[in-house]
C-alpha cells in the first residue's frame, strides 16, 4: 500500500462526500468479494431483477438468501420488505440478521436510473441498508459528477455501501467502496479482494487520480 493508493482513497471519499473509502485492482471483484464480507447465513439480500453480474456473484457467494425484485418497481421492493420484517427467515421465523437492498446508479443494458429517493425512504422505514453500484453513473451524472446522489439531490450518507467502478468514466481499472469510517475499516481486514490480492499498480492509481481531479476542477484547467 503506497502513499499514492492514500491520496486516491481520500480524493475518493472527498469527491463522493463521505467519510471514507477503499479502491480495489478491479472492478468485478469490488462486487464479488465485497458483497461476501457484509452479509452471509441468516441475512437477506434483495436484488434487483436487471443488476450485473458482479453483484449476483458477489451475492451468491456471500450464502445469503436472495430474492429479487421487479426493475426499479417500488411496489414489488416494498412487498418484499414488508414480508421479509414480517415473517423473518423461514421456517424459525427469526428476524434476519441484515437485509441488503442491492441497486445500480444506472443499469448497464438498459440505460435506465435508479429511483433513489423512493429506494431510501423504504430502506429508513423497513431498516434496512442499501448497496448502490455507480458503475456507470459516477462521473456521468449529476451537475459536477458526482453520481446519483447528486442528481436527485440526496445526502450520500444515506447510502450505507457506495461502490463504482474507474473502469468507465475515469478510463482506468479497479473500483472503490466508500461510506462510514467503521464499514470502510471493517473491510480492510475482511474483504477478500484487500486481504489476498495486490494493490492498484500505481500508474493506473495516477490516471484515476487526474481524471477525478479533472472532474471536480481541481487540476487548474476548466476541461
């Protein structure tokens, strides 16, 4: 881990507006590994019917209990949610540990938004904790960049799990999982892909550095 890994990490959880954040040497694993050191047996994931592949990897690997819900439909999400806190897990029908709400910035194939503030305000009323993939929204949307959070104008910290990708927008490799210090912290020593692979190369570090500061107009110029 190099100073220059650091610095990226800060720039990251400054330009999203969060506490912290962590970058990974890619984009796939960001989700595939990730998603297993938040939640395993006796929680509940909820995924969205069109989310990529990463994240339905990441999710099955984690021995969580999936179940999917329609694309971007709230009614089909809050049926979910409401039977989930109801009825527990099966057959003891004890409360779940955590349920996971898992969506994308914007769909890959499809081209279509997140209904972000609906999805937050199901999360705060059922309590449970939402994992956004900005894979193809970070950079692309919102008045300076900065994601779906700032296009429809909603505090980041209400998004427990904020991941990208700098494959896209950034023209690097790699991704980052930003949010609270204590979730950040947390994955360092759990994650799979921090554990047992190799940092970022540094030169991609640098690229994704100039292309973030570009975005947010620290580089001097007014690209």
């Amino acid at each position: 881990n190099l100073s220059i890994h650091e610095e990226l990490e800060q720039l990251v959880a400054n330009f999203l507006g969060v506490e912290s954040s962590m970058t990974f040497g890619m984009g796939f694993a960001t989700n595939s590994m990730n998603i297993p050191a938040l939640v395993g047996k006796g929680c509940l994931i909820l995924s969205d019917e069109l989310n990529h592949t990463s994240l339905i990897l990441g999710a099955r690997l984690s021995g969580a209990t999936i179940r999917v819900f329609k694309h971007n439909n709230m009614h089909s999400l809050e049926k979910m949610l409401r039977e989930a806190v109801c009825s527990g897990q099966p057959r003891t029908h004890r409360p779940w540990k955590k349920i996971l709400i898992m969506v994308e910035g914007i769909y890959s194939m499809e081209g279509s938004v997140v209904r972000l503030p609906e999805i937050i305000a199901l999360k705060n009323k059922y309590k449970a904790y939402l994992y956004l993939d900005e894979a193809h929204s970070i950079g692309a949307v919102g008045p300076s960049g900065r994601g779906v959070t700032e296009l429809f104008n909603v505090n980041p910290t209400d998004v427990d799990v904020m991941m990208g990708t700098f494959t896209k927008s950034f023209g690097a490799a790699g991704g980052y999982i930003a949010g609270k210090k204590e979730l950040v912290d947390y994955l360092r020593s759990h994650s799979h892909s921090a554990v047992y692979a190799s940092a970022m190369s540094p030169p991609v570090t640098e690229q994704i550095i100039r292309a973030m500061k570009c975005i947010m107009g620290k580089d001097g110029s007014t690209e």
